[in-house]
C-alpha cells in the first residue's frame, strides 16, 4: 500500500476517533444537566460538515436515548414534576412534527442552528441559582411556550431543552434539579415527535449510526448518573460552551462557509 494511501487512512481513522469522542463528551455533559445533546451533536456535525438532511434525524436519534436516560435518572430521585410537563408536553408534541416536516433553506436553517447554538451555549455558561420558593405554572402561557418552543425545535431537529430550561428558571415554575428532569422528559417527547415524520431515514441507519448511538448512550449514563448525584464538571463546561459560541458565530456570521 502506497504511504500516501496509509497516511489518509490514518487521518481518517483518528478523525472518526475524535468524531466518537466528542460524541461521548456531549452526550455527558448534556445529560448532566438534564438535556440531550442534540445542539451539541448537530455543532459536531457542521465542523465536519455533514449536510442538513443528514444532520436533523441523526442528532434526533441521539436525543431520544440520551434524554431518557437523563430522565430516568433524574427521576428516580424524585426531581420530576408531571404538572409542569403536562402543558407544555401537550402543545409541543403536535408542533414538534409539523416543523420536522418543513423544508427549510440550507442558508436558512444554518442561521437557526447558530442561533440555538448561542442559547446552548449561553445556557450552559450561566449557573441559575436555587430560589426559595417555586411559582406556580401558568397553564395557558405554558401552552403557548411550549407550541413555540416544539415548531421551533422540530424545524431545527432539536428536543427544545436549550429553549425551556431557562423558561422554566426564569419563570421560576422548578427548581433547578426540577428544570434537569422536567426538559429531559420534554426532549424525548419533542425528539420522538420529529422523529415521526423522517420515519423513512432510520429504516437506512448503518454501522456507523450504531457506534454513534453506542457511545452517546456510555457518555450518557456516565453524566446523567454524575448529574443526579451533584457532580458539576467545571472545565467540560466551559470548553463546551466555548466551542459552541465559536461554531454558533461562524454558522450566523458565514452560513456559505
């Protein structure tokens, strides 16, 4: 084999490598704090410049596994709250599909990922404090917000966490362990609504997919378990939110780059 073709297939090797690995690292930190990933997963995807239709159900299969596994470890430490989903949950579900199925502009849909990118990464550089006393949710304005949030996260094949965890905070409706739980349960329910109408894409889902899926599920019942237990990993998340500012610029600033 000339060295030429082993030096290339060394390259793409480690860059596979590294692929996994930033796979793993995302779906760590984000199920740490409750979320699935998917704006993390869809930031790798453009650096290494995966194409939208390639991007919006593969980052939608990732938060489905991530998010659950979020969920079940938040909840079985008692920090979920059905009265807060419920609203929220029963108009994002509906609005969640009919924006999977919009075929949005590549230009167009690159400025949208840049923008939840920058929430993402606002979100995660900001730690919300604990209030003393929860205020309660307002049924029909949680109902607008959570049609919002679910239209707006189908269109960009996200689960929406970025956008309701600091609703939920601000609003004061749940505390922050409460938030971590409550978007966990919120991302799966919007990722399984997208889901809905690229039904055709996982019936094509290869080798590689399940290595993706594999690693996102180890990094993620490493930082849900780490999460749920107090465990705050400081560098991760400012490496993370660094990268994600840095990419959410370049996608809004230079979409045809």
């Amino acid at each position: 084999m000339p060295p030429a073709v082993k030096r290339l297939i060394g390259k793409e090797i480690c860059m596979d490598l590294l692929f996994l690995f930033a796979i793993f690292a995302i779906a760590f930190f984000y199920s740490s704090v409750g979320h699935g990933g998917a704006t993390g997963y869809l930031a790798l995807m453009a650096v290494y410049g995966f194409l939208p239709e390639v991007m919006r159900p593969s980052a939608l299969i990732l938060n489905l596994f991530v998010s659950m596994i979020a969920f079940l470890n938040y909840y079985t430490k008692g920090y979920f709250r059905w009265k807060i989903l419920l609203p929220l949950a029963a108009a994002s579900f509906p609005m969640a599909y009919l924006g999977s199925g919009v075929h949005i502009n590549p230009l167009i849909y690159k400025i949208l990922l840049g923008i939840a990118l920058l929430f993402s990464a606002i979100r995660i550089l900001v730690k919300f404090r604990e209030h003393k006393e929860d205020l309660a949710i307002n049924t029909y304005e949680a109902l607008g917000w959570g049609a919002g949030i679910g239209f707006l996260s189908g269109i960009i094949g996200i689960g929406g966490g970025v956008f309701l965890s600091p609703l939920l905070l601000i609003k004061r409706w749940a505390s922050v362990k409460e938030t971590a739980a409550i978007s966990a349960a919120f991302i799966f329910i919007n990722s399984a609504s997208g889901s809905l109408a690229i039904l055709p894409y996982f019936s094509n889902l290869s080798v590689q997919n399940y290595s993706w899926i594999g690693v996102a599920f180890l990094g993620a019942m490493a930082g849900a378990w780490s999460g749920s237990r107090k465990f705050s990993p400081v560098m991760l998340r400012y490496t993370l939110s660094f990268l994600l500012l840095i990419v959410s610029i370049k996608l809004i600033a230079f979409p045809n780059g």
